[in-house]
C-alpha cells in the first residue's frame, strides 16, 4: 500500500513537472534560423563590407544578420558602381532608427505585393518626386506632402507594355537587398 502511494506522488510528481516543461519550449531546440556569429567572429573582409552596421550588428536578430551576410557573400563579385550604392544604401540604413527600419520593411513588403502596373506608377512617381530640385523635395517632405507622389493606386493610365521594371522606389532602395530586411 506504501508502494502504491510512493508510486502514485511520484507519478504525479512527474506529471507536474511534465507540464510545467511543456509549458516553455526546451532551450536546445533551433527555432528558424541558427544563431549567427557575432561582428567580433565576422571575418575581415565581411567586417570591412558590413562597417555601416558594426554598431547594431550583435543586437540583430540571427534572420538580420544571415540576410546581411548573403550581400557580403555576393558583394565582391558586384561591379563597382554597385558595390558603392549598396555601400551607400547599408550607411543610410545603419543611420535609420529602429521604427524607420521597421517603417522601409512594411513598405517594401507592400511594394512587393502590388501588381507590376501599379509598382511601375510607384516608380514613376518615385522619378518624378527626384527630379525635383531638393529645396522643393525638402519642402514636401517637410510639409508632409512627398508620400502624396508615392502613393500606392493605379495609375490613371497604363504604362506602355515595353517599359522597363527596373527603377527602386525609396522603400526598396533601402532593403532591396534584404527582401523581405523585414534589416
């Protein structure tokens, strides 16, 4: 009877703590994207592509940082000219705060999801909007008015068929090499 009683609490016991394990997700588990190594275990060369983000580097998430390394993997092989402008883009994004970053993702997620007419009027407006003179562009953007030409709708006629796909809006200028940077 002893025995019975020892081997039930013992059996409650381990139902118990059975399911307060169950409760949280064991730590050994790799949940999505393996941990990725921190700016102190970059090599050198991925270290001096990847500069602009050195200081946000060990606070990003393992899909960030495995994003950012896939373009330091790819970037010798770009020509120059390409390899400036994502240098250009990284320092733009590595100055960003988190809520502008988060702000260039949605945009770029939505860009993404839109129609190839409507993303050709988006990138139509974007043209316009840069050959503006800046003083006009910063006026607008002061007054709130520049995401008025970046509007997300039709446009109010179709674009020739044989017009390129190949100008970036703003949004995916930023993270156009981190597709979905949800960077």
């Amino acid at each position: 009877m002893a025995q019975r009683r020892l081997l039930g609490a013992v059996i409650a016991g381990l139902l118990l703590s059975g399911s307060v394990l169950a409760d949280s997700p064991p730590t050994t588990a790799l949940i999505g994207t393996p941990l990725q190594p921190d700016w102190a275990e970059l090599t050198p060369a991925q270290q001096a592509i990847l500069a602009p983000l050195a200081r946000d580097w060990n606070a990003m998430d393992s899909l960030r940082k495995k994003q950012w390394l896939g373009i330091a993997e790819r970037y010798p092989n770009k020509p120059p000219a390409e390899q400036q402008r994502i240098q250009a883009r990284m320092q733009e994004w590595g100055r960003m705060t988190p809520d502008q970053r988060a702000r260039a993702r949605n945009t770029y997620k939505d860009f993404k999801q839109l129609p190839a007419d409507q993303r050709r009027a988006v990138r139509e407006k974007w043209k316009a909007y840069l050959s503006l003179p800046l003083a006009e562009r910063q006026r607008l953007r002061e007054e709130g008015k520049s995401a008025d030409l970046l509007l997300l709708m039709p446009p109010a006629e179709p674009p020739a068929a044989t017009e390129p796909d190949a100008t970036p809006p703003p949004a995916e200028a930023l993270v156009s090499e981190t597709a979905n940077p949800s960077p």
